[in-house]
C-alpha cells in the first residue's frame, strides 16, 4: 500500500494543485471572511491537551475576521464541537487504501479555499498536500520529515519541546500571548446513570491504543486487589477494551467489588465518571489526560517512548494531581521505534514498571480513609 501510494503521490499531488487552484477566485469575492484552517487529526490525549491552545488561536483569528474551521479525525468531531473552538469542525474521512486517500485530498482541496493553514498535528502526514494558502505554519519534529515550502510557509522544528512548548510555539508565530490559556472542560461532563456513581468509586483504566503500550493484566489485576484491601471502594473499569476489563476482573479476588463500563459510555459520560470518582489509575492512554483535564487525583503507569513530551506533566500539576510512574530503564523518547522492543508483546519500559513500585507512589500521595487504615492493606 504505501509504495503504490509514493508511486502516485507526487503526479496526484501536482494535478490536485491544478484543482485547489480553482476555488482561489473566492478570494476576490467582496465581503468574503478570510479562512483559516487548523489541522489537527491526532488522537484523544492529544486532543484534550491541545483545546485551550485552539481556543485561543480562534479567540485571535475571530477578531481578525476570520473563519475558523478545526480538521479532526471523525472519532473526535463531537468532542471538539462541543468545546466551541471552531467556527465549522471539518472530519478527515477514513479511508482503506492508498488510492481512496489520494481521492480524498483531491475532494477535499478542491472543495475548500483556506488563507491560512495552522498545522498543529504530532505525527508525520500529508493531508495538506495539494492546498494553496496564502500563509501556512507548522511544526515538525525531525528535519527528515517532508516540511512545505511553499511561499509564505514558516515552519519549526519542536523535536526536544514538551507538547505545551510546541503548542505555544504555534500561538506565538500566529501573534499570540504564548502562555497556557485556560479552558473549561466541564462542558464535556455528561449525565449517566445514578447506578454508575452510587457510593465512591476508583475509576480503573486498564487499555491503550496501542496494546504494547497496556501494562499486563496480571499487574492491573494485582493492583486492584491491593486497592480494595486498602480504600474498600468500588473498581469502576472504563475505556473502549471489554474482553480485556474482564479478564482482569476474573483474574480479581472474589470480594473485590468491580464494574466494568468499557464500551458502553460515551466520550462525554467517560469524562462524567472520571470527574466524580475518588481518583483515577490509568494505563498510558487518553483517558489519563481526562483526568487531568478534570482536576481528578490521576495516578498513570507511563512508558518512556515519548518521555518529557506529555508526561511529566508541568510542576503544577505533576506529583500535586498527576502522578506519573516511569520505569527505572534509562531509555527516553524512542518515539515507540526501539528495534529492541520491535518484537516484544509490551514495551519493556511498561512491562519493567512493577506492582510495588505503583503502589509505592499510591501510597506516598494518597493515605488510606480513615475506616480502613486500621485493617492494613491487602496482596
């Protein structure tokens, strides 16, 4: 697939800068709003940490008279509609082959006429090819990747930055106050169930993305025996993996009392249940940043294949409401490329973190209630 798609991709890209070339005359229309389009077709904690950054470049764009429009990947559409960010959410459609992407960005650039073009996504891609703006920012993290030079093209190399560094990076080459602007994510809380929140619970999310990026199930369900032993509360598991919450509540002891809701919330009921539980254990996923996002007490069992990017959190928030738990393994930032862990069911910077070592950490910065500091603590 991807070699049928670099034999194609540059003759395609050249007729789809012949059609993005057509809607140009918009332009000259009187009256028209001038467009900016913000691309960001990244995943769920990217998302999340990258709303108040785009708030803030519509705050300023608006004022410039523009329109905004936000380009997300269709899972998250809802999500960032609701955050009021944009003017207009544009959905990258999925596509299962070379040649249905290569139409798309024909369609695409051929339909819209954007002036200006924030680039503001983490991972390679090409989504912007064939389009003409007048002006276009991005960033980068690694010289090797392709970076548009086309006139009026201004780009930046963030590898090393944290993503706040990167983002802020954005605000200032659009002439933006480069300090962390504030955003509200209670909107996103939804009502659920009153069954859902009867009595306290510990919000448990044990999945990933990637499933080499999951700590083990036996680790996940080691700690939840421990964490009923010690708070006596309710093991609410959320996240999208069912089968995998399951099999780690059967691995649990017979009077822990667990609930698995995977899969069955929306994004906006996850976001409910993480802001009203007693304090969040999350593998290296999404849901971690929700719950940061919320203000929740989140302890996160992190890999270290993107170590200073997301995680460590700023000093604010990291060791007061966010608690990261690294491996001792030196190794940092192989961007999940380390041909040493190519083969491996989960990356050896998770798979190394241990039981005791979590709970080392739960322990330091979270003292048992009252009621059940006298019974000890269990496995």
């Amino acid at each position: 697939m991807k070699k049928a798609q670099n034999i194609f991709r540059d003759p395609v890209a050249k007729l789809g800068s012949l059609l993005s070339l057509l809607p140009l005359t918009g332009r000259l229309v009187p009256g028209r709003r001038r467009r900016l389009a913000i691309l960001k077709n990244d995943g769920l904690g990217d998302i999340i940490l990258f709303l108040p950054y785009a708030a803030a470049l519509h705050r300023a764009f608006a004022a410039r008279g523009y329109e905004v429009s936000l380009i997300v990947r269709s899972p998250w559409a809802e999500f960032v509609r609701r955050a009021g960010c944009a003017d207009r959410v544009i959905v990258q459609p999925p596509y299962r082959n070379a040649f249905q992407w290569l139409g798309f960005r024909l369609g695409f650039w051929a339909r819209h006429c954007f002036d200006n073009i924030v680039e503001a996504v983490c991972e390679a891609h090409d989504v912007t090819d064939c389009c003409h703006p007048k002006e276009r920012v991005n960033i980068y993290l690694d010289p090797r990747w392709k970076s548009p030079d086309s006139p009026g093209t201004r780009s930046f190399d963030v590898s090393g930055m944290t993503i706040r560094e990167r983002y802020a990076v954005l605000l200032e080459a659009c002439g933006i106050d480069r300090d962390v602007p504030s955003f509200d994510y209670s909107v996103f809380a939804d009502p659920v169930p009153a069954a859902w929140i009867e009595g306290p619970f510990i919000a448990f999310c044990a999945d990933s993305s990637d499933p080499r990026r999951c700590w083990e199930k036996e680790k996940f369900a080691a700690l939840g025996n421990w964490l009923w032993g010690r708070y006596r509360k309710r093991l609410l598991f959320i996240g999208s993996d069912r089968t995998r919450a399951e099999e780690i509540i059967a691995a649990l002891d017979p009077e822990v009392e667990a609930e698995n809701l995977c899969g069955e919330t929306t994004l906006f009921q996850l976001f409910t249940l993480v802001g009203q539980a007693e304090f969040l254990v999350s593998g290296d996923t999404g849901t971690a940043h929700a719950g940061a996002a919320c203000g929740t007490r989140s302890f996160v069992i992190c890999g270290r294949g993107e170590y200073g990017t997301f995680v460590p959190y700023p000093p604010e928030i990291e060791g007061k409401r966010f608690f990261s738990v690294f491996s001792e393994k030196p190794c940092r930032r192989c961007y999940w490329r380390d041909p040493a862990c190519a083969k491996l069911p989960v990356y050896e910077c998770i798979s190394s973190i241990s039981v005791e070592q979590v709970k080392q950490v739960i322990e330091t910065h979270l003292p048992p209630p009252p009621e059940t500091s006298a019974s000890g603590s269990a496995g």
